[in-house]
C-alpha cells in the first residue's frame, strides 16, 4: 500500500482542514506503517506559485505547514514528508504527462473555473495546468491511494484517466503508472462554517467567527462555538437532520473529534438541556483535540533549521523513487538517450 497526498502551504489551516485532511494523513501514515507499506506526503509550494502571492511568504507558509502537519503526528521517520520544488523529477514528469492529457478536460475542471474567477490581474497558464502537475505528484510515487477531501474528486479521477492513456498508449502493461483511488473521509469531509452552515468552512469567509483555526487559543475556540449559529426549533432539538444545517455541523465536529457517528454524537447528548450544552460539548472536544497540535507547533516552528533539514531529507527519499519512475516513462516515451 502506498499513500500520497500534496497539501498547499497557503493560509492558516482550519479545522476543516484538520478533520478532513490532516487527520487522514496520519491516519494514513499509521495503516501504511501497519501494512508494512509507505505514505508520502508533499508541501506543494509549485501549485501555490498559480496564482497571486508574496515569495517571501510562500517559504514562511512552506515551514508553517511543515511544522503544523509534523505537530498534528506526521513523523518523518515513519513517513516521508517533503516540498514539492526540491524533486525536479515530479515537474518534468509533468511536462512528460501533459502529452496525454487532454485539453479538453483541464477546461472542464472545477477548481480551474473557481480560482480564475476570483484572480484580479492574471488568470495564469499555470492555474489551467495546475491538474496535471498533481496528476505528476501522485504518478511519480505509483501510489494507490489518495487521501483528500470531496473538492479534489475530480483532479483524482483526471489523474486516473491520465495514467490509463499513458499506460495504453506507451506502457505494454497497464502498470508503468497506477491509476490511484481516492479516500475521502466518511465523518468530517465537509465541516461547515459556523456563522453560515450553508458554506464550507474557509480562511476567506465573510464572518471572522465562523472559522476556527487549528492554532487558535482556547478562549477563542470557545467563543467562536458559543456564537454559533443553530436554529430556534422550541424545544430545540439535538439531532442530525439536513433541515437543521448548524446543529447538524456541530455534531459532525463533535463526532468527529470522538470519532464516532454524528447520530452516536446526538444520542450522547439526550439529556441535553438546549443548544448551549452542545456547543459546550463540542468546543471542549475541539480544544482538547486541538491544544497539544498547538504547543508542539509552537516549538516545532521557532527552528527553522531543523524543519529545513526534515524537508531535504524527505526530498531525498522522495527523488530516489521519483527518478525510477521518470527513467521508466521516459524510456517509454522515446525521451532522452536509451538507457
Ligand atoms: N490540489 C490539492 C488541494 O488543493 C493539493 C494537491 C497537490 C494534492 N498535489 C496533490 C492533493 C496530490 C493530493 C495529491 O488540496
């Protein structure tokens, strides 16, 4: 078994991004530890330089990230964790894939039409190639699996059908490249705002107190889950119903943090007097969840030298298996000298 997953290094992380993404991967790291297997995960500062950005923060975001997914129990010695921009071998592979890849379907492509819509000076070439390049990051590793959430479903099965045209067109077996599988969580995969349960839960949400960062304060946790928006069912009424969006979120987040079932989380809660008693419930379960990520953050990311280190040393890892597979593919697409 072999996971791989690229996380950008933009924008603080949110407890959506915690319960759907970054919980995956060291759960991820844990089962592919288990079945004696390998989990890669990869800070992906290229995808990052697609649209606007400051350079001098995209390397601070690039240690943040590394030191926030190393605190929520990455463990460089049981995984491989590294920056996208230090295996050249993954942006050649793209170039090498695009070959394959249809331009039809990279038009196609919702995260493209989403992020160009909001761009205000440049809609970048590189936003319109960004698929294929994260079709190269997971291709290169021959990974099966891909831990992401629900808005990444379709840069999956591209990737999939990425693979299967090449493998058909210049592979005599169908395994030059793996067409990978994607995992998306059951419990937490869409965390809601908490402001506005209509919307995913995003850094650039209108109301600030809808958005609860991992490396928020308790205090601040607390307050951002008492202003939380539920309904005025009288008497209220704890449970998971699609009509009740913000009580329904709520026990998602709680359910989440017990891992347990959103309907576990609710009968747990029967003798609840109202609402105020599951907010209660559920920021007590996200502090304690969320307080030991934050004070092995905080000294994780004062040494910049050491996270600089776990980085390159991934990228080694990472580019011995990289270079495999960019030999095989160019060797089979008549690229370069016969090796
Ligand atoms: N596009 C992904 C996102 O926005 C990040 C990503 C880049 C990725 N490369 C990847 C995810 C490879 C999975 C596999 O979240």
């Amino acid at each position: 078994m072999r996971i791989f997953s690229g996380i950008q290094p933009t924008g603080r992380k949110h407890l959506g991004n915690f319960i759907g993404a970054i919980r995956q991967y060291v759960d991820g790291q844990a089962r592919a530890v288990e079945a004696d297997g390998l989990a890669i995960f990869c800070i992906v500062d290229l995808h990052a330089v697609t649209v606007a950005y400051d350079p001098v923060e995209l390397r601070e975001l690039t240690y943040d990230t590394a030191a926030l997914l190393i605190a929520a129990g990455l463990d460089p010695a049981r995984c491989i964790l590294f920056r996208q921009s230090d295996v050249a071998e993954q942006t050649e592979l793209c170039w090498l894939l695009a070959s394959v890849t249809a331009h039809g379907d990279l038009n196609r492509m919702h995260q493209f039409k989403e992020k160009s819509e909001v761009q205000r000076e440049l809609i970048s070439a590189g936003l319109f190639f960004y698929p294929v390049l994260q079709a190269a990051d997971v291709l290169a590793y021959r990974c099966d699996e891909v831990p992401v959430g629900e808005d990444q479903r379709q840069h999956i099965e591209l990737m999939r059908d990425i693979a299967e045209r090449f493998n058909a067109r210049f592979a005599d077996s169908n395994e030059l490249l793996i067409a990978p599988q994607h995992r998306i969580p059951e419990v937490g995969a869409r965390i809601m705002d908490l402001q506005d349960p209509d919307s995913k839960m995003s850094t650039t949400a209108a109301a600030q107190d809808g958005t609860v960062y991992v490396l928020d304060q308790p205090e601040m946790i607390q307050r951002k889950f008492n202003r939380a928006v539920t309904d005025s069912d009288d008497p209220p009424r704890i449970a998971v119903d699609p009509q009740k969006r913000g009580v329904s979120n709520l026990l998602e987040i709680l359910a989440a943090c017990e891992g347990v079932t959103p309907e576990e989380a609710a009968a747990e809660l029967s003798g609840a007097r109202g609402y105020g008693d599951l907010k209660a419930a559920v920021s007590e379960a996200v502090i304690e969840m969320l307080t030991p990520v934050r004070e092995r953050y905080e000294l994780l990311r004062g040494d910049e030298a050491a996270l600089e280190q776990v980085l390159l040393r991934g990228a080694d890892q990472a580019r011995a298996i990289a270079a495999v597979t960019l030999g095989e593919v160019r060797s089979a697409m008549g690229v370069g000298p016969v090796t």
